[in-house]
C-alpha cells in the first residue's frame, strides 16, 4: 500500500513509517521540513509542508491507499491545537481510502473507576474524543488507535516525564495506586500497520494489556537511575497530572485483528528502553 503519514518525522511517526517500510508499503511522510530526523529515514518520500497547508500536500495525500495521523501541532503556550486537528479530520471526509486516526488514553479520566473500552465516547466534550467520533461517521474505511503510556527505543517522553529529579521528589507513600496503560513503541506501530493491513474499522487501543500501577512504573525508574548513579535536583511537574485519575482498560479488539505485543510487560523492557534512551543521537523528541 500506499501510506500518506503525517507526523512521520515524530516519535510515533518514525516508528510506524519503519514498520510499515519493513512490510514492503510505501510511505510519504509529512513533515514540516527538511531535518536530522528525516535524513535518518531515506526510505521515506517526504513532503515538507505544515499541517494547515491542505493545498501543498493535497495531491500527494488523494493518492495514497491509506492515510495515518500521527501529527500534532502545538501552540505557542504549549497546549494542542485542537482546531487544526479538528480541520485536518473534517478534509478527510471525501478521502475514500482507510484513514487511521490517532487518540489517547489519557483524556478525560474522572477516576479509579473510569473504564475506557475500545469504543466511541459518546455525547463527551473531550474535542479528542469528539473528533473520534466524527472519524467513524464516514462510510469509508475508518479506525481510532488510542495510545497508553509510550515508551522504548529513541525518542519519546516517557524517560524526560519520569527524569531522576522527578522521582526523586515523589514520596513513595504519596504516590497514588493509579494504573498507567504502558506500551512499547514498536508494539505501537505494529498495531497501525495490523489495522491497516487486516482494513480493521473501528476503536483500537495500544495497550499491552498488564495492570502497571503508577508507583511501580515509578519505582522501577527509580531503581534504574540509582543502579547507574544517575540523579537531578531538577523536577518536572507534567507528572502531576498523570497522577490525578486512573484508566481501566482493555485491548481485546487489538488482539482480535492478529496483533500481539512483543514487550508484554514494562517491567521486563525497562532496562532496554532506558539503554536505548541513553545512546540515542541528540534529536529532538
């Protein structure tokens, strides 16, 4: 197939598009432009243009099997720009291909009894799941993968999130026994590629499946940054609101179209996933 990517110079992107390339598709990745990151894929037919620039790319994008956004862009204070998401989903209406759409697991949770299962989030005012919704109105091909708490190999956040300063402020006793759907990235493009290559309609979420509660997850970052002597007085304060509410969930329709996790637990791939971190070329996440 022919897959048009956005994001493809991005964590998720750079992943997925190695996926995809290493199961013979074609890939056209959209990046705002020329950089380290893209060199580093030459497989890639890239196509430098913002998100919002619909005409620039528009040519390319129509002529593609298959389109997976993976794109976010970001204001100046930080937060998503909810409105080009929503403008970028909306222009996929006439695309008769298989679009993929790329949500989360960490919005809108209201506590340790929320359970997120792999379907729409009806009448919420969340606009991610809102724009899910919209996605899965058209009567063309149309999936959702909804992301839990990605970490592994290069790039990413998961190690800055969880950096030694951080966890060195979190009091054991204080951490609350929330449960943080892990997953490792390589599972998660394995994931967009099985939804595409089976034509899978509907919400999937990458998840590995374990019950990984966030003291754990912390602990066991702990551990490593002591057994290589690594501290920081510097604490970053995101953490905070990973802590405030739980999501139970499942990844059972994932499961059914073929697709299985190779890292089963983070616990197991921790080591790994911090080594990886470390020897990573200085890029931007």
């Amino acid at each position: 197939m022919k897959v048009f990517l956005t994001g493809a110079s991005g964590y998720i992107g750079r992943h997925v598009a190695l996926e995809l390339l290493s199961r013979g598709h074609e890939v056209i990745g959209l990046a705002r432009q020329a950089s380290i990151r893209t060199e580093y894929s030459k497989e890639v037919v890239w196509c430098y243009s913002d998100l919002k620039d619909f005409d620039q790319y528009w040519t390319m994008l129509e002529s593609s099997d298959a389109v997976v956004h993976c794109a976010m862009d970001y204001s100046s204070s930080g937060s998503e720009n909810s409105d080009l998401d929503a403008a970028f989903v909306s222009s996929m209406r006439t695309f008769r291909g298989h679009f993929i759409y790329t949500g989360n697991l960490f919005s809108e949770r209201q506590g340790a009894d929320l359970q997120m299962e792999e379907a729409l989030q009806l009448n919420s005012t969340n606009w991610r799941f809102q724009s899910e919704t919209t996605v899965l109105e058209s009567p063309h091909l149309r999936s959702v993968i909804r992301l839990g708490f990605v970490y592994g190999s290069t790039g990413g956040y998961f190690w800055e999130i969880l950096s030694p300063g951080t966890v060195a402020h979190l009091e054991r006793a204080s951490i609350p026994k929330v449960n943080w759907p892990m997953v490792h990235v390589r599972d998660v493009a394995s994931l967009y590629a099985s939804v595409l290559e089976t034509a899978s309609v509907g919400v999937f979420h990458a998840y590995d499946g374990m019950i990984d509660l966030a003291p754990e997850v912390i602990e066991t970052a702990r551990s490593i940054y002591e057994a290589h002597g690594i501290s920081s007085p510097e604490s970053r304060p995101y953490v905070q609101s990973l802590l405030q509410a739980s999501v139970l969930t499942s990844n059972r329709r994932s499961l059914s179209i073929g697709w299985f996790p190779a890292y089963p637990s983070f616990a197991g791939a921790a080591e790994e996933s911090f080594a990886e971190f470390m020897s990573q070329p200085t890029l931007p996440s």
